[in-house]
C-alpha cells in the first residue's frame, strides 16, 4: 500500500443512462478543493442479556453506502452536470456561435438524475452507482474564485478500472457576478450564497445490504447576501415581508466562444422572501447587512429557480445515451437521449 496526500485522489462522474445502473467511465473529472467522500456502513447490535453486566455480545453490518462531500471552483462545462443533478431535468440547444445553451429546471419527481461517481487513488479504483446530489451550495466572495460545495448519497462502491483525464475549462470570478433584486438594477454585494437541498434519502429493502432506491424528497431554495448597511431598504424587506425576484448572473467576458459568445451561468428565483436580517462591524468597522432568502414556488412562472449555462459543451447525458455514430450529429443524439 502506498502513502499519499489528497491531491492525488482523483474524482470522476457520469450522468446514468438508467438510475442505479453503473456507468464504465466518466464524463468529467472534477477539479476538487475539499473531499470527503467515503464509504459507510450502517451497523445492528446483538445486545441481548446472557446474565452478565456486559453491554453487546455481537454485531453485523445491514447497510453499505457511499456518502459525502465535494469542494471546488465553479468551472463552465463540469459544473453544468452538478446542476442537471441538482434539479433534475435538462435540455440543451444546437450549437450557435461554437456555444451550447444548457437550459435546467427542477423536474417534479422523486426520481432525479443520478451520476456514477468513480474515485481513484493510489490504493484504490471504486465506483459508486447511483450518486444522488442531496445538496449544492455555490458560494462568492469578492476576494476568491466563486466556489460550490456538494454533497453525495449513493450505492456501495464496487471496483473499477479508471483513467482520469482532466480538461481545460473556464472559471467565474467575482467580477463576472452580477444579482438584481425584484427585476431592477444590480445590488452591489460583499458576498452570496445559494443553497439547493433535496432531502435526500436511502431507501433499504429487504434481501440487500445496499439502497434498493435513494430518492429526493422535499425541495427548497435558501441563502443569503451581505452587503452593506447604508439604508433600510433591504432591512424592510424582511420586517415588511417584501417578497422579490433574485437574478445571478455569471458571465466571464475573458473568454470569447465563436466570434461573440462568453461563458455564462445565471440563476432566476421567481420569488423569494426575505427572512431574516442581521447587522455586523466593530467599533472602527463599516457596518455591514446580512440578509437571508428562502425560494418560493411562483404560481406564474411555475417554479420556484431555473439555470441556464453557455459554455462549448454538447449536453449532460450519458455518452451511452448519445450513442454517436458516423451517421448521426450530436445535435440528433442529443434530442434522442433527451425524449
């Protein structure tokens, strides 16, 4: 067995053609920041009396799971597979201009997207079938690359021969953010965070040591801004129980795809309430607001958040489901693996 550090443990993922069912390589692998993902083992105890003081006689393991966390920069092309988990439903255009448009909305099921996640290193060569996104989390500050968080519930892992391959994407930074507030100019933020959770579940059944399932459960949308405290506008919107529109948008205009296209990712919350209101700042500090938000689902719009991303990446389907062949375009295949 071999020591080493966490740069060399590799992470990849593949969107499943059928849930459940392991895919034989991945589509990206993702550059990671923090890793956590492991695999665990849910155990019974045999505590039963045989007339002494002691505590347990037995024990055996009755579940076997992956679950975990991964940390990284928000890059135009591998983040759109974590957003096609994230909310479940995705369709992407014809190419324009060298760009694809990725258009993902929440599907209304308890069945979302699931990914192979494949883990390598320099001891071990896994896969983990059946790899539900239980939470996204993107985060920007004005001092660091934007930044996500997600975290993973899947099937026990099983072994695999993989051959990680990295490719160059592009990354968003603070000065491609842009967020306006009920369809109006944009507000000038310190930092944002947006939390999708998905309430992820296992779902054991009898004659396995696996999930026979993992299934999504309720649906929410959170986060919150700071900025700072130079009125009592956004302070109101929380004691007024204001409910406005959020608009996030990403748009790196150091890169150019085509002859006049960028890289861009944006968000859209039909509406969302204002929760809760906190002022922070020492004596020789400017003061500064934090406000919380919670998505609402918006009867007119008929969803509570939508993302669509720009980048030079087809789709986010399995390459099984695109089955390309010289006689059929990317375009064709896409549209079949979508219907």
């Amino acid at each position: 067995m071999t020591k080493q550090i966490q740069r060399l443990v590799d992470l990849g993922m593949c969107r499943e053609a059928t849930r459940g069912t392991a895919e034989d390589e991945a589509d990206f692998w993702i550059p990671k920041i923090d890793f956590d993902f492991i695999p665990k083992a849910d155990v019974a105890v045999d505590n039963s009396s045989l007339g002494i003081i002691d505590s347990r006689r037995d024990s055996a393991v009755v579940q076997k799971y992956g679950e975990g966390s991964l940390g990284g920069i928000v890059y135009d092309e591998s983040f759109g597979l974590l957003l096609a988990l994230a909310l479940g439903a995705c369709s992407s255009s014809v190419v324009s201009d060298e760009a694809y448009t990725h258009t993902f909305t929440r599907a209304n099921t308890n069945a979302h997207y699931a990914a192979t996640l494949f883990v390598k290193d320099e001891n071990l060569d896994e896969k983990y079938a059946l790899g539900m996104l239980n939470q996204l989390t993107i985060n920007a500050v004005v001092d660091d690359y934007i930044k996500f968080t997600a975290g993973f519930i899947s099937k026990k892992g099983a072994s695999t021969s993989s051959t990680p391959a990295y490719s160059a994407e592009n990354a968003f930074l603070p000065k491609h953010m842009s967020v306006a507030l009920g369809g109006g100019g944009e507000t000038a933020l310190k930092s944002l965070r947006l939390t999708i959770n998905k309430n992820v579940e296992t779902w054991p059944e009898l004659g396995s040591d696996e999930p026979g399932d993992i299934v999504n459960k309720e649906f929410a949308v959170e986060g919150e801004m700071e900025l700072v405290f130079d009125s009592a506008t956004e302070r109101d919107y929380v004691l007024d129980g204001t409910k406005k529109s959020i608009d996030i948008v990403l748009t790196n205009t150091d890169v150019t795809l085509g002859t006049g296209t960028h890289p861009s990712l944006s968000f859209d919350i039909s509406s969302a309430s204002f929760v809760d209101f906190s002022r922070s700042g020492g004596l020789g500090d400017v003061e500064l607001q934090t406000i919380r938000f919670e998505g609402n689902f918006d009867l007119g719009t008929a969803k509570t958040i939508s993302a669509i991303l720009v980048n030079a990446h087809p789709a986010y389907v399995s390459y099984d489901a695109l089955a390309l062949t010289d006689e059929i375009t990317i375009a064709e295949a896409v549209e079949t693996a979508e219907s």
